[in-house]
C-alpha cells in the first residue's frame, strides 16, 4: 500500500478520535478528553500535510472528510445512541458512492 494512503488512513481515524473525544470533552470541561482532542487532531493535521506530497488538497480533503463523516456517523450512532433516520442514511449512501467515485474513476487522486 502506498505511503500516502496509510497517511490518510491514519489521518482519518485520528481525526475520528478526535471527534468522538470532542464529544465526550463536553465542550472541553472534561480535562483529559479535552487533551486528546488537540493530540488527535494534531497528529490528523500533521498527516494530512504529508499526503499533500502526493494528493490534491480537493481529492484528499473530500476523502478524509467523507469517511471521517462516514465513521463519526457509525460511532454516534453505536456508542452515543445519536439516532439516524432514512435521508441520513441516504446522504452517508451519498458520500460513499463519492468516495468509491473518486478512487475508482478519477484519475486526478495522485499528482
């Protein structure tokens, strides 16, 4: 696998953690989930810079984003009990056609 996959592999479940601590911070009142919300997000940002070496901004934004939101949606759902309905279901259905879209057809994922 290249390297700049498992960058943004990483990236994204760095990001991932990040989010669902930023949840648990409870608006940064709790100290250590607070903490590990700017680690996480730091090490995702970090990474994300590397990838840019070897991916447009557009492509690897659009796909850290989209399954940042496709993992964060699951992880809501299981461990928050956020509730998704029909049309939220559609528009993640949504992202991951995009995703596949881009990895499949695009020719422009690699400078």
């Amino acid at each position: 696998m290249p390297k700049h996959v498992i960058y943004l592999i990483i990236a994204v479940i760095a990001e991932t953690i990040g989010t669902t601590a930023l949840q648990s911070s409870q608006q940064f009142t709790r100290f250590w989930p607070s903490v590990l919300v700017v680690v996480a997000y730091a090490i995702s940002f970090y990474l994300l810079a590397l990838t840019l070496k070897y991916m447009p901004v557009g492509i690897m934004y659009a796909l850290w984003s989209g399954l940042g939101i496709i993992l964060i949606a699951g992880i809501g759902y299981l461990v928050f009990g956020q509730k998704l309905d029909a049309p939220a279901f559609i528009g993640l259905g949504l992202i991951i056609a995009g995703i596949m879209m881009i990895n499949v057809f695009s020719n422009t994922s690699l400078h």
